[in-house]
C-alpha cells in the first residue's frame, strides 16, 4: 500500500464519521459467552416471542430488531442519558439477530425455546446460511434510507438521507462539538457508504437485494470483496466531502473557509489547508475535498485502500447439525 496522502486532520474526520453503531444489538458478542447480569436467556426469549407460543420466528425476530434499533437511535438523539439507557436495557433484554440465527441450529428459521437454552458447550457454529441471512437483515436496515420504497437503495438516497440526518445533529448540537461528536457516534455513516459501494457489484450506484446476497456467495467462497474500485472510490471521496460541507459550511457558501474548520475537532494546521486549497482562494471547494479524500490508494489498478469491515467472531462449539 501506498503512504497516504490525506492529512492528519482528514484521517481523524473521517475516524470520527466512521466510529459508529454502538448499540449492543450491533455488536454481539458470540454464543456460548457470558450472560449478561441481570439478564437471564428465559426472560430475553419471552420478551421476543411476541405470540407467546415458545418459538420465535425470523419475522419476529427482525421486527423486534428493527424496532428496538429504531428507538435506540432516537433515544441517543435527545442525548439524555437515562432516555439512552432504557433504550439500551429494553435491547439488553431480548435477542438480537445473530444470536437469533446461530441459536436456530437446524436453520429452519424458527428458534425453540429448547434449542435457544441449549448449554453454552452445545453452541451451534456458524452457518453459511447464517452469514446470508444476518447480510439481509443489514440491508433491510439500510433500506430506511429508501426513499421510493422500491426496494432498492441508490447512492442518491443514502446520501440525501444522511445528509438530512447530520443536518438534523448541526441543530441539535448547537455549535457545541463534543455533543456533535456524540452524535455521529450514532451511526457509523462511512461505513454505510462504503457497503453500499462495496455491494454495488454492477458499479450503477444501486444496491439490490439479490446484489448484497451474490456479493455474500463470493466472500464465502474466499473471493477477496472488500476493496472499493477506483470509480467507487471517487463516489465514496464525494460522499465523505458531501458530509463535510453538511457539517462545517456554517455560512453555505458551499465552500469550507480556514475560520470555519478551525473551530472543528482536530483541526488542520494552517499549513494543511493551504496544500489542499489548490487554486489559493482561501476556501476549499468540493472538488478539493474530494480529491483530498482519493488521494490515498494502493499499488494495485483496481482500486483504492478503503479498509474493510471486521469479520464476525465464529463462536467456539460444536457444528451445527
């Protein structure tokens, strides 16, 4: 790989975009650890079979999902505190969707009661279904941002919705930083780009269901997926300076001036700024962010060095049957 190009300034930005999607449901951890305290498996089954008939089914699994992380998100948006924990303890208190689908040994999407109280030696390991399966649920979470309801997510949806989203974090910070760094912990919004991009495997900046699922086949069958290709690449530059502007052109001149990104976090140096101003009119255009933002690649023609998401952590156990 190439030594990057991007400033310091730019690296911690876009660290700071990218630091996301803290709720518990997003970051589970793998079968047969620890219970939480306070939290027994028989009270976070009957809290998610909604009917009461001692098995939970997909469908219900991903409506409980879906809800829980809705009012997750916008409890962490009033950042009250006590308002964030509830929402956190009622997630706390039922299963999320891998724990769903690893649980659910036989794969018939319909987890019992006794396969879910299983001992935690008997944890089923992870299935290729599994994986397809958990890859859908994220792209009906990402299907929010679809604004036609077709479907399908285009790289102009996801964009005017996060756009309107950190608008909506501008308010409500007030100019106040920590408070809009809060807020964009959130929702890792770069990387919701970059797997839209990712799984655009035709490259028309719409993502389809049967896309997310052929580009999950691949990787599972050992097919290195996660590099961006240049196009993509330039896509994701514009959409990381479409954030930049959203947040930082306080007087949207659809320019950032040296005053307005001294008063962000981590700051540039005067002398970075003035290395990316490239025509020297004291402001950085669009076109500067962007190129700022693909300047880092690697030696391969294919595409830049965006870096992939973490895997998920196979469980220790016995194969499922």
């Amino acid at each position: 790989m190439k030594p990057t190009g991007k400033s310091t300034w730019m690296l911690a930005l876009a660290g700071m975009l990218c630091t996301g999607a803290l709720a518990a449901q997003e970051t589970p951890e793998a079968p047969g650890a620890p219970e939480k305290e306070g939290v027994s498996k028989e009270v976070k089954f009957k809290n998610t079979d909604g009917d009461a008939d001692g098995k939970i089914t997909f469908a219900e699994m991903k409506k409980v999902h879906h809800a829980g992380l809705k009012t997750w998100r916008e409890a962490s948006e009033t950042l009250d505190e006590k308002k964030v924990a509830e929402a956190q303890k009622w997630l706390d208190e039922r299963l999320f969707v891998f724990e769903f689908l690893v649980w659910d040994g036989n794969d018939d999407r319909e987890l019992t009661k006794e396969e879910y109280l299983k001992d935690p030696s008997e944890a089923p390991e992870i299935s290729r279904q599994d994986q397809l399966d958990s890859e859908d649920v994220d792209f009906d979470d990402m299907l929010r941002h679809d604004g036609d309801k077709d479907g399908k997510l285009s790289l102009t949806e996801l964009t005017t919705g996060t756009l309107a989203k950190l608008k909506q974090y501008v308010e409500i910070a007030k100019g106040d930083n920590d408070k809009l760094e809060n807020l964009l912990r959130i929702e890792n919004h770069m990387m919701a780009a970059y797997t839209m991009l990712n799984r655009d495997l035709d490259g028309d900046s719409v993502l389809t269901r049967e896309e997310v699922k052929s580009y999950m086949e691949k990787v599972l069958e050992g097919e290195q997926m996660y590099q961006l290709s240049k196009e993509a690449l330039k896509k994701y530059g514009q959409f990381m300076a479409d954030t930049m502007f959203t947040l930082y052109d306080k007087d949207g001149d659809k320019a950032l001036s040296w005053d307005e990104l001294k008063s962000v976090k981590n700051p540039p140096t005067e002398e970075e700024f003035k290395k990316l101003d490239k025509n020297g009119d004291g402001k950085l255009t669009g076109e500067e962010v962007a190129a700022a933002m693909n300047s880092e690649e690697s030696d391969s023609d294919e595409g830049g060095s965006v870096p992939p998401p973490p895997d998920k952590k196979e469980p220790e156990g016995d194969k499922k049957n």
